[in-house]
C-alpha cells in the first residue's frame, strides 16, 4: 500500500459540523470530540509501520547487493575525496600520538638532572636527588677535576662506585649519592671540599 494512501484530505467525524448546541450525551460528545485525534494516530502509525516494512526490505538488499559495504568507488568524487582527507587525518593524527608517546617513555627512560652542591668538609656526606640515578658526574665549578694530589670529580654507574684504596669515596644510592673520605698514599679525593661548589649531573 503506497504512503498517500494514509493521506487524510478531511476527517471523517469533524467537531466543526456538530451544530452550535449539539444534541449528544455526554459520552457521545467526548467520543466524537476524540475522533479526529484518533484517526490521526491511526493513519500516522500505519505510516510509520510501512516505514518500518520498508526500511528492513531496503537494508536487505543493501545487505546482499554490497555485502553490508558500499564500495568508495559507487560514491560522488567529492565524497569520496572527502573520505580520503579524513583518512589522512586520522592517519596523520594517529602518527603524532604515537611519536609524542615515544618521545615520553625516551624521556622518562633518559631524563637528565643537572644540579649543584656546596661542599662543607663534612663526610661521609649524602646528597639527596629523589630517584635511584642510573649514572652521575660530579666536578668542581671551577679549576681542574684532578691534580697531581687531589682528585676534585670523578663519573659512577649504578654498580661501579668511583673507588680509592678500595674505599668508595662516591657511590650512588637508592635516593641520591654519597661522598666519602679517601686517600692512597699522597693521593685524596676531595669531593666535598668547605667553600668549593661542585656541579652533578645525574642520569635517570
């Protein structure tokens, strides 16, 4: 049944032709005051009901013509360059998350802390950083790193502490490093020598 057939070009119980003081019961009133509303909703939902029959019949076939795909190629070329922009974006978009990703795990896996200390001539003495170093370089802010006596810096790995006389004047530990007193013979290091700075840089 084709959808103009629900077409209603007048009401079959008007309430415009009752007469001005309509000779009806009460309950007759009110059912002819209901008739237009209901012949209304009959013919909408036969509408919507057709609509229904005929949406499942068009997705059928869609369905077993295209295979529940319509290939790109059956669309305007305007749509279908509209695709292919939003493919790349996506593409593009997808790319940028995944190279600021990989830049993120490089930087929490090669974070570097620079940072300074003034010596005070106390040792053992440890300097707190807030996270297990992985490798530390210690030098002093100014004259040489080593001399024929003294040695002013020195560079430990986690499980390679800078060692004198079997002693491990500079180690690192779970939150920082430590600095000790060491000598052989004439020989000393001096990492934490009263009004000297030094500089670190300690590598995650």
């Amino acid at each position: 049944m084709p959808f103009t057939d629900y077409k209603i070009t007048a009401f079959s119980q008007p309430v415009a032709a009752l007469p001005d003081q309509p000779n009806l019961s009460p309950e007759a009133l009110k059912a002819r005051f209901d008739a237009c509303p209901e012949q209304l909703r009959q013919s909408l939902n036969a509408v919507c009901d057709d609509a229904a029959r005929l949406d499942e019949r068009v997705g059928g076939i869609i369905t077993e013509t295209f295979g529940d795909t319509i290939p790109k190629s059956m669309l305007r070329t305007e749509l279908q360059a509209e695709l292919d922009a939003k493919a790349e974006k996506t593409a593009l978009a997808a790319e940028s998350a995944a190279r600021e990703a990989l830049a993120q795990v490089v930087a929490d896996k090669c974070s570097v802390t620079l940072g300074f200390y003034a010596g005070d001539g106390t040792l053992p003495r440890t300097i707190e950083l807030g996270f297990a170093a992985k490798a530390l370089l210690v030098w002093p802010a100014s004259g040489q790193v080593a001399s024929n006596y003294y040695t002013y810096g020195a560079f430990v790995l986690e499980d390679k502490p800078a060692t004198l006389n079997s002693v491990n004047f500079l180690e690192l530990t779970q939150t920082g490093f430590t600095i000790r007193s060491a000598s052989s013979g004439s020989y000393y290091a001096r990492l934490n020598d009263s009004e000297r700075t030094y500089y670190y840089l300690a590598v995650r």
